[in-house]
C-alpha cells in the first residue's frame, strides 16, 4: 500500500468527516417540531441543499430526498477523488445500497405503497437512482412484476427470478432479500481481495465486521421463525475469516436463541476478535434483559455504528482505505438517523420513542 496514492483523498475525507452533525445536537433535534428541525437542519452543513426546497414544496418528502441526494453526491464525490484500484472497490460497494432499494421496492410491492411513500425508504445510490426506482415502482403492480421489470434492466432481477417460485409458495419475502445480500456482499468482498498488501487486509477488516453482523442478524431471525438449519445455512454469507463454517454451524444448531448468541461469542473471544467480540457482548446483554428480537436487531445496529467509529479513530491517523469505508458507513447512519427525525417530528411521535429509534452511541 502507499500511502502517497491517498493524500488527496484523505484530506476530503477529513474535511467531510468534520461536517457530520455532533452526536448531542442530533439527539437534540427529537425535542423539536417538524419546522424546528427543518430551521435546527439550516444551521449545518446540509444548509445549502435544502435551501433549494421551494418553501411551498417543504415537507418531510423533500426533506428526505435532499438528504438522500446529498449522501449519494458525497459518495460519488469521494469515489471519484479516489485512486483507481479504490474507485473501483467503492463502485462495488454501491451494490449494497442498490440491494437495499430493492429490498425496500419489494417490501413497498407486498404492503400495496405508493411510489412517494416508497422512496421515503431509499436512499438511492449506484445505477439505481431516484428516477430508475420510480420508473420500476410505477410500471410494477406487485413484485413479481418488479421482479421481471428488474430482469429486463439490472442483474438483481436474475438473482430473484431464481428464487421466485420459492417465494410464490411461501410469500417470505426473507429468501429474496437475503438472495440480494449474497449477491452484493460476494461482490464486494471479490473486489476488496483484487486490492493489494495492507489496501486488502484492512478494506476486509471494515467489511467483514459488516457482513458478519447480517449474518447474525440472519441467524438470530431465522432461529426466532424457527427455519430450518439447511435453509438458514444457505442465507449465510461464508466469507468470514473469523467465523468459519462451524462456528456458524453450531450456532445454528444451537437450542435457542441466547445458546446461539453464546456460541459465537465464545468463537470470538478464543480468536482474539475485538470488534466481534464487543458486538456480541451487546447483543447478549440486551437479550438477557429484553428477550427482544427487535431490540438485538438495533442492538446490532448501534454495536456497528460504535465499530466504525472506533475504525474512524483507528485509521484517522494514517493514509489508507479504512477511513474511506468508516466515514461513508458513519455518513450512512447519519442520514438514516435524520430521516427517522424528520418522519419522527412531522408524525408527532413523542421525543422519547424516536430517540429510541436513533442508531447513536450510549
């Protein structure tokens, strides 16, 4: 790796990581209206997108999307500015968040939403932007009509016309997205290993963490639907280094959910995984407290959003693809923690809940 080939690109990434919204003042924004958040939202770095709201046009929709946008230029921006063997692992990794808006397309398909209402649940990156969604949203009646029009335009529609004799027997929409999942992580992990030395081995420590937390997440759902063992193993995206096959094995053998939890925090500690070892740690506690399958799915979510700053902290200091990869995840979750207050304010949810919506740290 030279670190030489990041100088550029490490400064904008500095600059942008400067501008996120402090944490306090973006748990502040819950005690507010709708306008005060809008007027709270003027005061930061996103001031200059939203001011091209026509005020007559001002609602919790546009507001969205002009966070969305901006999420989207930021990426484009630093993808762009990156050396070509980086720019090339950034223009994979935009598959998962074109995996999310199908995921998202599907789910709106099933519960019979309108296109507007849609796309208040993507955040639109890569070849599927705005325009593409609402294009496929609006000549689809049901999914599987989304199905055959994502066929005709994009590899997506491949991977789910697989499983859509499955999916009309069951109507589980779980075999579908886990489908998109592998499809787009086996991706992205494929182009991390074409980077060379160092580049390789910490672009692949940012990105197991985030693959194996799907996969608990996966485990733990499954487990909790009581699907069977063969079909949870074959929603598991195999890549991690930590957790080999058996471990993922005897945690899907395992009786019960909290065995399930033990069993991969013991892997985790006996090799010495830190991050794993941490996120599990949080889930374990939480479930000895709620027995929530909901609450260890934020819990899984907030345990990724304290890793990556951790790894924003770890790599700051030097030229190298860990920073490029935590700030666009830490970009990621502040955007989706500003959507859940606009939505939040607008709906009159009490302050409480939506903080307890929020992906921040403890």
């Amino acid at each position: 790796m030279s670190a030489w080939k990041y100088k550029r690109i490490t400064s904008k990434v500095i600059v942008a990581k400067m501008k996120l919204i402090d944490i306090k003042d973006l748990a502040g924004m819950v005690r507010g209206s709708f306008d005060q958040v809008h007027s709270m939202l003027m005061n930061t770095p996103y001031q200059q997108d939203i001011s091209k709201i026509p005020p007559e046009q001002l609602s919790s929709g546009t507001l969205e999307s002009v966070l969305s946008r901006n999420f989207a230029r930021t990426f484009n921006e630093i993808m762009d500015s990156s050396p070509k063997d980086i720019r090339r692992l950034l223009s994979t990794v935009q598959m998962k968040f074109e995996a999310n808006a199908v995921k998202a397309m599907l789910r709106a398909k099933k519960a019979d939403l309108g296109v507007d209402d849609t796309m208040r649940y993507i955040t639109p990156v890569g070849r599927i932007g705005e325009g593409e969604c609402r294009e496929l949203l609006s000549k689809s009646a049901n999914t599987e009509d989304l199905i055959k029009a994502l066929s005709d335009m994009y590899e997506y529609g491949a991977i789910l016309k697989e499983k859509s004799t499955a999916y009309k027997e069951t109507g589980d929409l779980l075999m579908l997205e886990t489908a998109l999942d592998k499809h787009a992580y086996y991706k992205i992990w494929k182009a991390s290993g074409k980077l060379g030395g160092l580049d390789k081995r910490i672009a692949r420590t940012v990105l197991e963490i985030e693959i194996d937390s799907i996969n608990i997440r996966v485990i733990l759902r499954c487990k909790a639907l009581g699907i069977s063992e063969n079909q949870i193993k074959n929603y598991i995206i195999p890549v991690s280094e930590f957790f080999n096959e058996k471990v993922f094995e005897d945690s899907i053998k395992a009786v019960d959910i909290k065995s399930s939890i033990e069993t991969m925090h013991v892997a985790a500690r006996q090799r010495m995984a830190k991050d794993h070892r941490y996120m599990l740690n949080d889930i374990l506690k939480e479930y000895e407290h709620s027995l929530s399958l909901s609450q260890l799915e934020t819990v899984l979510d907030h345990s990724l959003l304290k890793t990556n700053l951790r790894m924003l902290k770890r790599y700051t200091p030097f030229f190298n693809i860990g920073l490029i990869l935590a700030f666009l995840n830490l970009k990621w979750f502040e955007i989706r923690n500003l959507r859940t207050i606009i939505k939040g304010t607008e709906s009159k949810i009490s302050s409480s809940r939506i903080k307890r919506l929020l992906i921040i740290p403890d």
